[in-house]
C-alpha cells in the first residue's frame, strides 16, 4: 500500500515556484517536495505515525530486548 500512488492537481504558479526554487528547498522534484511537506504537516497533526510499522516493530523488539516492554 506504500508504494500506491495517486494524482494530485496544484496550480501552476504553485508547481513553478516549487521548481524555481528547488535547491534551496532541498528537493529533488516537485513531487518529492509536495510529499515531504505534507508527510511532515500529517505527522505534526497525529494523522500520520512518524514511523513505518516495519520500525514501529523494530523499536518494541529493542524496547523488548532492554527489558523495558514485556
């Protein structure tokens, strides 16, 4: 399901100010800059874990393996 994509329209002036500025927004593309923001502003919110299951799962083994979760 991660690798699901769908198509979002942003306006133009959006998209063309996004690429004039791209190195200076640290992104690859405007795709790339759009997810980031909108993974990050979802995180803030609570609507989106700030980890994938598969490292949710990884830090409660480790928790598991301290000895702090039973």
């Amino acid at each position: 399901m991660m690798n699901e994509k769908n198509t979002v329209e942003i306006p133009e002036s959006i998209a063309a100010a996004i690429e004039a500025h791209r190195q200076e927004l640290g992104a690859d593309s405007i795709q790339a800059f759009v997810v980031s923001v909108l993974t990050d502003h979802l995180r803030r919110l609570g609507f989106l874990s700030a980890y994938t299951e598969e490292e949710e799962a990884e830090v409660e083994q480790r928790l598991r393996d301290l000895g702090y979760v039973d």
